[in-house]
C-alpha cells in the first residue's frame, strides 16, 4: 500500500510498485494523480482527509470527473471497514461513503470493500453486509468482496 503527502512522493513510490497497488487516499491532488495513473489498482478511502461539506452537498473526495477517469483507467474504489470502525464521526464517514457508492455506480467503477488498512480481518459475509450498509445491491456487494487481480486487466472479480 502507498501513503503519500504530495504527488511527487507517489509518483516516485509508483515506479518502485510491480504487484496489486493500492494508495490511500488524500486530498483531492491525491486522489486524481491516483485515477489518471494506470499503474494504480485501488485507491482506498478518498473520503479520508476531505474537508467539511458543501451547504448542498457532501465533499466525499470523489466527483464525476474523478469517477470518469477512474473507469477510463480502471481503477478501483476501495472501502475500508476499519477507517469507518475507528472514525470519530461515523455518521459522516458513512454518508461520504454512500455517495461514493452512488457515483461508482453511476460511473461504472469497480467497488472493493475490505479491511485494508490495520490489521483486522473480517469474514466475507460481514464484508458483504457492510457493503450492502452503504447502498450496494446484493451482486455488487458479492462482487466487491471477491476480487483478484489479472495482469493487464487491472482488477478483476471472481465470479
């Protein structure tokens, strides 16, 4: 997994990266070197460091553009139960995370849910439930548990 504070310390940390690669999301700068870059798999959490919420609307860390770009260069969207397990505003966490639910789908982007961050391991159907918690339908929270990576396809889901 990837941690980076600027865009020039991710690229670099890129470069290093062969197998499945995932980086936790940030600020927005973060979040799009992330979907423009191909050699990036998941980005996890881009609600993480997201600043307060618009009057209309929540500032989730992922807009269309972003979702568009994530598609275009099949990135996937990472959920991680722990981030919302040790938040101290949960209720926040999750209304960002439905968001980022409705424009996944919206956008057709591929959707993980895991424990990705600590050490905390969960059973699928847990998994599985969490992600129906934040709006998937069944299909897409089965499929958002199991996944795998292919060489050239980015990730792929098991079937």
């Amino acid at each position: 997994m990837i941690i980076a504070k600027t865009i020039s310390e991710l690229r670099n940390k890129l470069k290093k990266q062969r197998d499945l690669t995932m980086v936790l999301g940030g600020d927005e700068q973060i979040n799009r070197a992330a979907v423009e870059d191909k050699r990036v798999d998941i980005l996890i959490s881009p609600e993480r460091l997201a600043p307060k919420d618009y009057m209309h609307s929540r500032n989730s860390g992922l807009n269309q553009v972003l979702c568009r770009l994530a598609n275009k260069n099949q990135v996937a969207i990472g959920f991680d139960f722990n981030f919302l397990y040790n938040s101290k505003e949960r209720g926040r966490v999750i209304g960002r995370m439905m968001q980022n639910v409705i424009l996944c789908r919206k956008f057709k982007v591929k959707m993980i849910v895991g424990c990705f961050v600590n050490g905390r391991s969960l059973d699928n159907k847990t998994l599985q439930s969490f992600g129906r918690f934040l709006g998937m339908t069944g299909d897409e929270a089965k499929k958002a548990v199991n996944f795998k990576k292919e060489k050239d396809f980015g990730v792929k889901f098991e079937k």
